[in-house]
C-alpha cells in the first residue's frame, strides 16, 4: 500500500477489461501490419536510388545534368578556335612588298634626261658648219643657217646643194672627234640621220632634204 490517499483514478472494476497503457498483444498487430507497406515503399525506392547512381552510368546512361555541361563546353570550344587564328591573319598582309618597284622608273626618267645634256656640254661650237639647201626651197639654208647661229655654232658656207639628190635631211662629219659635235646638230635641228664622211672640206655639213620642217 501506498501513503497516498486513493483518488477516482485507483477505483478500477475488478471485472471490468484493461484499458489506457495496459494494452494486449493482440491491440499492437494490427499497427505493426500497417508499417510494412511503408518500408515496402523505402525499400523500394532506396534499390531504385542505388540502381541509377551506380549501374546507370555504366550502361550510358547520363542525366541532364552532364548533358547541359556538354552544351556548355561546346561553345567554349568554338570560341577558343578563333583566338587562335586570329594571329595568323594579323601577321599576313605584313608579306606584301611595297615601293621597290617605284625606285626602278624613277631612276631611269632621271638618267634619259641627262644624256642630251652631256651631248651639248661635249660639243664643241667653235667648228664651222656648212649649211646646204637640198629641199628646192628658197631661202631654206638661211632659215637654218640663222638657226645655228643662233644657238653660238660658228656658220661656214650657205648655199644649194650641188652634190647627189638627197631623199631626206642629213649631217655628215668628219672622224670620231666630230661625232658629239654632229648629234649635238642633229637635236638642234630634229635631224636624225647622223653619217661620217670625210668628203667635205668642212668638218660639218648640214644638208638640208625635201620634208625638212
């Protein structure tokens, strides 16, 4: 016996069946049956989980996941291609070579210019020069007579040709030492027939042929 005085609580019916926290073994199955298809259900899921995590991928089978970070790794890829030619394109426009050419014409219109120049600086215009009218024109050897006087040559003998018919205009000189004198005539006078002769007393002779201008 207790020291407690006895409430509502103690008062139990002797025949009466037990209640509360004094259950049977026959009123826990019932709870325990319901259980089972709950960690049937576990069960299930936890094998489905192992399954696909260690089988699946060694079959082939790859989620979403991996196929976004392959979408991803494509354009990285594609974007490090042009980076790489981009130096190759800078560098080949630089190959091309550029004025060289131009040095080559401009060297030699600066050289054509200087040989009449030469020509005239040789000659010598102290020689005398014998103009010859072999045109039929009258007056034509004067005309070209005062010509070459003109230009400092010192004028010998003006008259008609009394020598072979000529078909054009022609300057004859006398040896090699008068040959820079000659072509210095003929540029004076639009001459380009330039012969040595050593017929003439003179050491150069202007004659004067038909289509002289």
């Amino acid at each position: 016996m207790t020291k407690y005085a006895r409430d509502e609580f103690d008062k139990v019916p002797q025949t009466a069946s037990r209640q509360g926290v004094h259950r049977t073994a026959t009123a826990t199955a019932p709870s325990r049956t319901r259980l089972w298809p709950i960690l049937a259900v576990g069960i299930a899921a936890l094998a489905i989980g192992l399954v696909s995590f260690l089988v699946l991928p060694k079959l082939g089978f790859t989620g979403p996941g991996s196929q976004a970070g392959t979408s991803q790794e494509a354009p990285l890829a594609g974007t490090d291609a042009p980076s790489a030619v981009a130096p190759g394109d800078t560098t080949s426009p630089s190959a091309e070579p550029a004025p060289a050419s131009t040095g080559g014409p401009a060297a030699g219109a600066s050289q054509e210019p200087s040989a009449p120049a030469t020509t005239a600086a040789a000659a010598d215009k102290t020689q005398p020069v014998a103009v010859y009218n072999a045109a039929g024109i009258a007056g034509l050897a004067t005309s070209v007579g005062a010509t070459v006087q003109s230009d400092g040559w010192q004028l010998g003998q003006v008259g008609n040709w009394a020598g072979a018919p000529q078909q054009g205009s022609v300057i004859f000189y006398a040896g090699a030492e008068q040959q820079a004198n000659a072509q210095a005539l003929a540029v004076l006078l639009d001459i380009p027939t330039v012969v040595s002769s050593t017929e003439f007393q003179v050491p150069l002779v202007v004659v004067v042929g038909p289509g002289f201008q």
